[in-house]
C-alpha cells in the first residue's frame, strides 16, 4: 500500500482564504476588524518566527494584529499588567502569549489571566473543561486542526480505534478528547504505556505528539491506519549543512508502505496550527461582538 499524503499546507490554505472571506463579512457587520493581540516576552529565537508569521497571517486574513513584544526580564506583575489592558480592549478579540516563557515567569498564573473569552490559543483551564464537558470554548490549535484533516479524510469517526502517543495539556489530551467526542475508542499512550507497538498496533487512527524523531515504525501500525504525526524534530545536520533535516515523529517513508494516509512533516500539520489560531480568532471576534457565529467556521 503507498500511503496518501495528507495535504495540511493545502488544507491550511483553504481555511484561511475561507476566514479571509468571512473577516471581511465581520468587519462589515461589525464595523470593525476582528483583532489578535499577541504577546512576546524575550527572544528566543523560534518564538519571534512563530509571532512574526502569525502577525503577517493574521493581516493577510483582513485582521488587526496587536504585537507586544517585551523584555526578557519583564517582571510577571508587567505582564500581567499588559494582558489585563488587553482584556479589557474592544479592538482585541483574541490574546495569545507565545509559550514558552522566560523562566522567571508563572505560565500558568499568566494564562489564567487571560480572558477565557479571549483565549484563542485555548489553554486557559476554563476552556481545558468546556472541553472536557462538551461545552463550547475554544480548544487548542494544533488538536482542532488535526481534527479537521482526521474529519475531511474519514468523515464519520464514530467506533474507529485511535491512539493518541503523548497526554499534553496543549496536543494529547485535547486530541484525545476531541476524538472522544466523534465517538472514536481512544487510548492515550505515554512514556509509561508498556508495549506501545502492541497498543498503536489497535489504531485505525494514529496521532503521534511525542517529540521524537521518527520513533513511530511501520510495524507499529496496523495496515490502512490513518496517521496524523504532529511531531516536529529537528535532526543534527549533515556534514556540511548548517542546519538539520526536520523529521516527524513516525517514520515517514516506510510508514507510507502501510497507512492508508499520513501527514508529512513538514507540510502536514505544522500549517494548520496558524490557520486555525485565524479562524479561533474570528470566532472570538463574532461572539465578542454579540453576533451569530458563521456555520462553517
Ligand atoms: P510534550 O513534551 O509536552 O509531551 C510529549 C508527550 O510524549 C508526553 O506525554 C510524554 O509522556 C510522551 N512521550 C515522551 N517519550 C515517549 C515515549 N518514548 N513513548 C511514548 N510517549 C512518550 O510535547 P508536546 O505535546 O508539546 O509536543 C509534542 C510534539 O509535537 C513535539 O515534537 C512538538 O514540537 C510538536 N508540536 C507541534 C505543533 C505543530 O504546530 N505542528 C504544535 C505543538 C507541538 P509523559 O507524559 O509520560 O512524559
């Protein structure tokens, strides 16, 4: 079997054209354009790429990007500071503090400052159990979009196997319970799932959120799996080359021998995690402003 390669860049690219369409619908309704404020504290390196992509989509869809970027030793009281101002900003829709933070700084006492209802990035623990109830809220980027590649390539999900590696607060286990809620049997493995070949074995759907390259085998999987490989690892450069090769966290080429469809990396669901930061923002934009979220979105 040669695996079909899931297409998220194409995906992505979608998406945003589609809540470009309805930012411009918004702003019309709204008098206004849907706004992300997005926080920065230091400069670590990936961070500013990650914001300065996210403020250009951001534009590109026809919103207002509010970039703040501060010192590495901003003191936590500042922060917080900054995100209550922006709590409090009709122009801001959506706030999103790019993690992780300098040490020094509570993570967790920051994004439970951040209005829930602000929370596009939806780690804040009120949004972690609307999920977890089947309340609407926002739920995190990367799990929603691999839901809707999951959603566009199998449709119904209801009683498929899936096997989620990794119980993250921001990938596993919202993944596991998004999958939950289309009915799928779900697994959550971990560092301490004993025979983890054996379990992934089970998958009709595979999520591997692990962060080691290319741990996931083609003997793992059973054959025609679906594999969504949420992974981004960074191998050490070849001689010679500046930079190393990024890598998932299955083994790609022989994984496509036995899935009936996998994600590649990159390409696959690394785009998506942008696109639907755009379209939780748009959502967040409408309910702000007391209108009725688009069907579609
Ligand atoms: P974390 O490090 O927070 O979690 C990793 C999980 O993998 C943990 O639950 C850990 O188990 C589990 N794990 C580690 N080693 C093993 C092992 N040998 N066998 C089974 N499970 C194992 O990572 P994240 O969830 O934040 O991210 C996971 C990967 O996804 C990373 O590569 C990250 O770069 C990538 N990522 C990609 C995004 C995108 O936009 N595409 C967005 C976010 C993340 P335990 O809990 O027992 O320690």
């Amino acid at each position: 079997m040669t695996a079909q390669r899931i297409d998220g860049k194409a995906f992505a690219a979608r998406l945003r054209e589609r809540v470009g369409e309805l930012a411009a619908q918004f702003e019309g309704q709204a008098g206004r354009k849907a706004g992300l404020a997005v926080v920065l504290v230091g400069e670590d390196p990936a961070s500013q790429v990650y914001v300065r992509s996210k403020g250009k989509q951001t534009v590109e869809a026809g919103m207002a990007s509010f970039e703040h970027r501060l010192p590495a030793d901003t003191p936590g009281e500042d922060l917080l500071a900054l995100v209550n101002q922006l709590n409090n900003d009709p122009a801001v829709d959506g706030i999103l503090v790019q993690l992780p933070l300098p040490d020094h700084l509570d993570e967790q006492a920051i994004i439970s400052a951040i209005s829930p209802d602000k929370d596009v990035d939806g780690f804040h623990v009120i949004n972690a159990g609307r999920l977890s109830v089947g309340q609407s809220g926002f739920v995190p980027c990367t799990p929603l979009g691999c839901m809707m590649l999951l959603a566009d390539r199998l449709g119904d999900l209801s009683g498929l196997e899936a096997v989620v590696i990794g119980r993250s607060n921001i990938v596993g286990k919202p993944m596991a319970q998004l999958l939950l809620d289309a009915n799928a049997t779900v697994t959550i493995a971990h560092s301490r799932t004993k025979d983890l070949p054996g379990v992934v074995r089970r998958a009709d759907i595979v999520v591997a959120a692990v962060g080691r390259p290319e741990m996931v085998k083609a003997e793992w999987l059973k054959p025609g799996a679906t594999v969504i490989d949420v992974g981004i690892n960074r191998l050490p450069p070849a001689e010679g080359a500046e930079k190393g090769r990024l890598v998932g966290d299955v083994a790609f080429d022989e994984a496509s021998n036995v899935a009936s469809a996998i994600t590649p990396v990159p390409g696959g669901v690394g785009p998506m995690t942008i696109a639907v930061l755009l379209r939780n923002t748009l959502v967040a934009a409408y309910r702000n402003a007391g209108l009725a979220v688009p069907e579609g979105l």
